[in-house]
C-alpha cells in the first residue's frame, strides 16, 4: 500500500481501508493512516488510536497516534455535551 492510496481512502472516507493501512510494514503509511483516522472520530478509531500510541514499533507513528487520540477522544466528548 502506498501514501497515495491512504490519501484516496480518507478522501473516500474508507475508516477500514485506513484502519487496514495500520498493518503495513512502511512506518510512513501507518503514520498517513493514523493522521487521516483523526478525522474520523468514532469508538473503533478511538480504541485502535490509544492502542497505537503504546504498541508501534515506531516512535513517529506513537506519537502521531497520540495526538490524533487527543483528537479523536476530544470529537468524542463534544459530540457527548461534556
């Protein structure tokens, strides 16, 4: 999977398309994938998210994970009225 096809999944709002790309072996792809989930707050995104942000490998995708986590759990409880 490329950097291309994650940017035509968010743009088609393909969540399980982008929650896939989190698989991939190029550090940089799940990094796109994680930075595009952020928009796309929901229970799923948010369980995987604050997963990623302890378990990847890679120190880059860790902390973009973390922010969109922020991100995600933020939309989360606007969406809530808290």
């Amino acid at each position: 999977m490329s950097l291309t096809e994650v940017y035509q999944m968010k743009d088609a709002g393909d969540v399980t398309g982008l929650l896939t790309a989190l698989d991939n072996r190029d550090e940089y792809v799940r990094r796109a994938a994680v930075v595009a989930l952020s928009g796309f707050p929901g229970q799923q995104v948010s369980e995987v998210l604050e997963r990623l942000q302890f378990d990847d490998p890679v120190a880059l995708v860790r902390t973009a994970a973390s922010l969109a986590y922020a991100r995600v759990t933020a939309s989360l409880h606007q969406k809530e009225g808290r």
